[in-house]
C-alpha cells in the first residue's frame, strides 16, 4: 500500500475535530456590503494538514480567524468537538480559544525581553502552571523543534528561523486540539521554509496534531493531507 492511502484511510477513520457549517462573513461600508465569505462548509479531521490557499485578498486569514474564535462569523456555526464555540459566553469562548487552539503568524510576536524559554513557557504561566512545571515543558518543546541549544537567547539574538520555530512550540506548549497558522513560513528564506514545513509534517505525525494552514507557499501545500482552494467566497477542492 502506498503512502497516499495510507494517509487517506488515516483521514477517513479519523475523528472529525473541527466543523463549520453554512458560514458566511460580511463587511459594511455606508450602504455598502462586502460578502468575504458566503457558505463555507468545512470538517477538518484530527491529525490532518489541512492547507487552504487562494488569491491576496479572498479571505483566506477571515476565514483562519472565525476557525480560531478571533472573529465571529455573520452567519453558520463552527464546531469544536461537536461544541458549537459561538453560542458559549465571551468568558467560555475565550477559555476555549486559549486551551484548544494554538496560533502561528507570519510575524511570529515573540516577546523582545524575554528568553526563548520564557517566551514558550509564558502561555503556561498565564494559565496558572508553577514557574518549574512550565519551564519543564518548554524546555521540552524547544528541544522537539531544534531549539535545545537556544533557550536561554532573546529573540533579537535568534535567526528568523528560530524565531519561528519558538513560535511553533509557544503554540504547542497547552497541548493545544489544533494549531491554526497564517503564513507561517510567508516571512522566511527557502531553506528556513522547508526547516519549518518538515517540522509542520513531523510534529503532525508523531504528535497526531492539527493544523489547518493558510499559504501562499506551493512546497507547503504539497506537504498538506488535504488541500482547498478559497475563491468566490467558497471552498473548493484542490488536487495535491
């Protein structure tokens, strides 16, 4: 059996994570209305890379947005295991946001003053670990993503590279349900993006994690499980 059914019967037996359905997003400008989104209908399965690309200017980040609890949608429902995240309280939402999902962005927002460690174990800390416990664990994850000999480093003194790759494990530091990614490697020269992409795919497999990523990068989206194309305010099939 090959590696691409492999992959698929993975996907087909696989818990369905992440549903949206019948969403739309709008924009008003005076009497003007913008229609971003019109009936996206999406399940991402647990464990999959899924990539979704499309024109500058479609969507693509709204749509990474209303996924991750960011935005809201103007209309339709995103469920997160089977738990409809827009009809709990701002005060649940958040909750769900900062345990269940983890984020990377092209810029990757590290914290200047503060260590590659620090800046890993900090979503640990703010969620009420002990200061020894977090530090543990992001200790841990830097050495998953090739960062053991950096932690003590600020990220003035990291390559952008490595900046990125403690961005990938800040994200991973509450074991999050899945990690939703924005360009994540739009910002990097061609040997730091494939560092990253094989570092995407390896944590996927080893670590049964998911990502839903949104790309411009074709070496990227030739990595995915699955690949949508946005356009017109839909989603549409890509062949890999």
């Amino acid at each position: 059996m090959n590696k691409l059914s492999t992959d698929k019967e993975r996907l087909e037996q696989a818990q369905i994570l992440l549903r949206a359905q019948d969403v739309d997003k709008s924009y008003l400008s005076g009497p003007t209305r913008l229609d971003v989104l019109t009936g996206i209908n999406l399940e991402v399965h647990r464990g999959e890379i899924l990539v979704i690309v499309g024109a500058s200017g479609v969507g693509k980040s709204t749509l990474l947005h209303i996924l991750g609890a960011l935005d809201h949608p103007t209309r339709g429902t995103v469920e997160l295991n089977a738990t409809d995240i827009f009809s709990l309280s701002d005060k649940k939402l958040a909750r769900v946001r900062n345990r269940a999902m983890g984020f990377i962005f092209q810029f990757h927002h590290l914290l200047p003053e503060f260590t590659a460690l620090e800046n890993v174990a900090m979503p640990l800390l703010i969620d009420g670990r002990k200061p020894k416990e977090a530090e543990e664990v992001a200790r841990g994850l830097l050495g998953e993503v090739g960062l053991d000999g950096c932690v003590d480093q600020k990220p003035g003194e990291l390559s952008g590279g490595e900046q990125q790759r403690v961005a990938v494990a800040r994200a991973l530091a509450k074991s999050p349900l899945i990690i939703l990614a924005d360009e994540p490697s739009g910002n990097l020269d061609r040997a730091n993006s494939e560092m990253l992409h094989d570092l995407i795919w390896r944590l996927s497999r080893s670590k049964n994690q998911t990502f839903v990523i949104v790309t411009h990068n074709e070496k990227l989206a030739a990595k995915a499980d699955r690949l949508l194309r946005l356009s017109d305010g839909r989603l549409w099939p890509e062949t890999l």
